[in-house]
C-alpha cells in the first residue's frame, strides 16, 4: 500500500474487518501526533473505528475473544490495526497506548463531525452515540482529504432531550455524571437491563438507532465497565 497510499485504500483494507474509516486530519504542532518510527514528522493522521456492530463478528472471530486472557478486544484492535498501519508504511495508535495517553477525543473531533452530547459521549450525526475509535494509522504523507463535515449536532434539534430523562438512578444531569451510582446499579439486579443491553440513556437517544450495538456487544461493553471500576 504505501506506493499511492490514500483514504480510500486504507478504508478498503479495514472494511473486512468490519472497521471503518473515521475520518483523518493534517496533523499540526499542538495536535501531540507522534513522530514516524524513522523520525519523520507525522503529517496525516487516520482514524479506524466502528459504528454499530458491523466489526462485532469479526472480532469474536479472533483468537483474542476466545483465548481467556484479559483486554481481548484492544488486543484485537492491536492487531489488526496494526497490520493496517504496517501495510500503509505508518505508526498505529491505541486509546489504550499511556500514559500519558493519547488525546483521541480531540482527534476525533479534528477528524469527523462530532459534537459533545448531553451524555457526555461524542455524537455523531449519522451514528449517534453507537460508535467508537479504536485505533489510529499515522502517516509521514499529507494525504488528499474531503472537505471537513460541517452539519450541526443532532442535539440542537432533540426535542425533549430524553437521553437526560431515561437513566433510573439519574446519574446525567447533562452537566455532570454520577458514575459510583451509575456503576453500582448496572451491577445490581435492578440493573439487568442496562448490562444486557447497554445503557438505558445512551438508548434514548433517538440519532443513530440504526447503529445500535447488538445485545452481546452491548453486554460485552457494559461488563468491561465494571471490571474496570472494580478490577
């Protein structure tokens, strides 16, 4: 890949992985993209993620999903974007790479037309809130990129805002989130719902319906939420 080295190409090679492109920005001097393996500057930066369940299959698929060890799913996202960057001649990075770690909400918001909701989460205006980035491709070429998205946040029209509303313990404020209370109810009984299924608020939201996870995911998601509260 790295003769002729494009978007397009490199969304085409994540696309059997159920990943997608999400978006990629010119790199500048305040942006902390670090420098190519050999020392060059990074000049294009690349993000892959997923929006609804499309790579949920393929990662299952994997032997990290089945081999019992912990972090399957960066693991997963290690490797197969990392041979993605390996193929396009750039550096990978992780969300998970740190500390320090690397700002990719703010690359994200330098890729992509996202917008911070009421949640908290970044929204988009297709997806909703049923997306994520897992992983970056760095790259030492100024890539040709599309013109950036400019369509406004899906939440200036919400009418009602029910995202704020449908929380049982009210742990969004829209100001504020009250993750000990959220935490704890999700994993007691009364929080069957929200485990199997994914969070009852982030379902409110009626953006990007279409792209909600599938329940195994959503569970998948959900329990690594608690592992990671209480390890």
């Amino acid at each position: 890949m790295p003769a002729g080295v494009t978007l397009a190409r490199i969304g085409a090679a994540a696309a059997p992985f159920g990943l997608r492109l999400r978006g990629a920005f010119h790199c500048a001097g305040d942006d902390a993209v670090p420098a190519q393996a050999d020392g060059r500057t990074s000049r294009t930066l690349v993000l892959i993620g997923n929006a609804g369940g499309d790579f949920w299959s393929c990662f299952q698929a994997g032997p990290e999903a089945r081999d019992g060890r912990s972090d399957p799913m960066n693991r997963w996202s290690a490797r197969v974007i990392g041979a993605l960057a390996a193929e396009a001649g750039g550096l990978a990075l992780f969300p998970s790479d740190g500390p320090p770690y690397p700002p990719f909400l703010r690359w994200a918001q330098r890729a992509e037309g996202l917008a911070s909701s009421p949640l908290g989460m970044l929204i988009h205006p297709d997806y909703g809130l049923w997306h994520a980035y897992r992983g970056a491709i760095a790259l030492g070429e100024a890539l040709d990129l599309p013109p950036a998205d400019d369509r406004a946040s899906p939440c200036e029209s919400c009418s009602g805002r029910p995202c704020l509303t449908a929380c049982p313990v009210g742990a969004f404020t829209g100001a504020s989130y009250d993750v000990t209370a959220c935490a704890g109810h999700v994993a007691a009984p009364a929080g069957a719902d929200c485990l199997d299924l994914g969070c009852r608020a982030r379902r409110a939201c009626p953006q990007g319906q279409d792209y909600r996870y599938p329940a195994a995911q959503a569970r998948f998601h959900m329990e690594a939420f608690l592992n990671a509260r209480h390890p």
